[in-house]
C-alpha cells in the first residue's frame, strides 16, 4: 500500500480511557487494562460469521490435501507459530499440514527483528517455494497493511491458493485476501502497541479458526481431544482415561490398549468398544474418515 498514513491506522490511536495511566496506582491502571481486554471478546464475537467461512475454507483444503500456512511478522508472527507449534500435539495432525512462516525468519520469533515486516519480497519468495493451489494461507497483521503479510497473500492467491486476512483494521481499506476477518479492537491502553487486546482478539480468531476446524475433521468426540499425542506423562495418563471412559474397559486395560495401538488414544478406543484388532480399529477409521462417532456405531 502506497503512502500508507500510519498515523491514521486505528491501531495506532491514542485511547482517551488510558491517558492518564502513568499517573494512577497500580490498582487503578490494572483495571483499565482489565476493561481494555474484556473488550477483544465481543469484538470477536462480532465477526463469528466471517470466522465460519474461514472454517469452511480451511476444512474444505484439509480434506483436499491442502495445508494450512499462517504468516505474519512481530507479534502477529509469533501467534500464528504458537498456533502451528499447538497443532500436532493436541490434534495429531502431521508436521506438515500446520505451518507458519514469520517475517524474518526463525530467529525472529525469540528476537525482534525491526524492518522485516516491511519485506514483502520475503514473504512472496516462501510462498512461491511452499504453497500449492489447495492450500490456505492466514495472514496475521493487526494493522491490516504489514507489506510482509500483504505481499505473501498475493502470492498466495497468484497460486490459487485460499486466503484469509486477520486484522484488527475494522476501517475501509483494500484487503488482498479472498476473505477478511476485521476485529474491531479500538485503539490500545499503550498506544500502538498492538500485543496487548488486539492480540489477545487475534488469538482467539486463530484459536476458533483451528479449533472448529478440527472438530469438524473428527479430531475431537464430544469435548475431548482423542487424537492428542501422549508423548507425556501428563498426555499418557489423560490417553489412557479417554480410552477407559469411552471404550468402556477398566484402567489397567485401558494401559495395555493404549500401547498396543501404539500410542493412538482413537484407535485404542475402537479397539475397546468393538474387540478387535490394531488393524481392524485402524482400517474401521479410515473407513470413516476418521470419525469416532461413526467408527463406534
């Protein structure tokens, strides 16, 4: 975007409720951050319908075998590699349907690299290197104009890959994306410093955006998560009262199940409620596209 006045993004005003915060007890600017950040809830409530397109767009991809990419520099960066880094764990899903791509590079997300957001011929080199036609790409720019995230979207849709903006802009302004999630946070408590509500909103965008996308792919039953990784004692233990519970066996078999399935609580499960085999429970998911609730019938 040319001759961008950045003086007059709506990220970066100055809130009239916060000016006096250096001059207030702690109590007091304590609360007025509180009340800040009560707001990011109901300004994302407000942009549930786009949210679901997004849903739609990246299980349809999914199940295409498409991916999905985040991308995104600063604090925007860094929420869409938590959400990639959260995947696997909690929803099995392979390394490589999750991904994100963070304005430069790697070493960024732990230092911040000042300058790399504006390098949009970054952004568009990795996704002419990794996105295909089916794939989503999510980019994440609080203000809407990051030439980072702008860019990689264009490059993206240069692809014909789907793609999705995720901003706190809520003004006018021309988005590159096929659809545009716009929350609208208001200015910050620290004006511009945009890790605060707008982040806090972003977060639960992208928390909405994976976490309905997974319960539709079947890896959730109910509210559980029976396609987690027990790569823990914690996540071990938690495997085997999932598979008790829902296979309906004794604790003690419940253990001895889980490591025959080799580690795969869903798998384990089925094989407790149907009496069978590795292989049998296996072969009875694919043929339910990994749905449990079908699987158990």
């Amino acid at each position: 975007m040319a001759n961008i006045q950045f003086g007059k993004l709506p990220t970066e005003a100055n809130n009239p409720l916060s000016r006096r915060i250096d001059r207030v007890s702690i109590l007091r600017a304590l609360q007025i951050i509180n009340k800040e950040d009560a707001k990011a809830a109901r300004a994302v409530r407000s942009q549930l319908p786009a949210i679901e397109k997004g849903v739609r767009l990246i299980v349809n991809s999914l199940r295409q075998g498409g991916r999905l990419f985040f991308m995104g520099a600063g604090t925007s960066g860094r929420l869409g590699v938590l959400e990639a880094a959260e995947c696997p764990p909690t929803f099995n899903t392979p390394r490589s349907w999750v991904q994100a791509f963070m304005a430069g590079g790697r070493s960024s997300v732990f230092r911040s690299k000042e300058g790399a957001e504006d390098r949009g011929q970054d952004a568009e080199r990795i996704v002419k290197k990794n996105v295909r036609k089916n794939d989503v790409v999510i980019g994440i720019a609080a203000s809407g104009v990051t030439s980072f995230v702008r860019e990689g979207i264009k490059a993206a849709r240069a692809k014909k890959a789907r793609t999705i903006l995720v901003t706190c802009h809520s003004g006018r302004f021309a988005s590159p994306a096929y659809l545009t999630i716009a929350v609208k946070t208001g200015p910050e408590v620290i004006a511009g410093s945009t890790r605060l509500k707008a982040a806090t909103a972003t977060k639960m965008v992208l928390n909405s955006l994976t976490v309905a996308s997974m319960v539709q792919l079947g890896k959730v039953y109910g509210n559980r998560m029976v396609d987690l990784q027990p790569r823990s004692a914690k996540l071990t233990a938690r495997a085997a009262r999932l598979i008790a519970e829902l296979g309906r066996v004794s604790p003690q078999r419940a253990a001895r199940l889980l490591a025959a399935s080799g580690g795969n609580a869903k798998t384990a499960i089925v094989m407790a409620r149907k009496n069978v085999s590795r292989f049998s429970a296996a072969k009875i998911l694919r043929a339910n596209a990994g749905l449990l609730h079908p699987s158990l019938r």
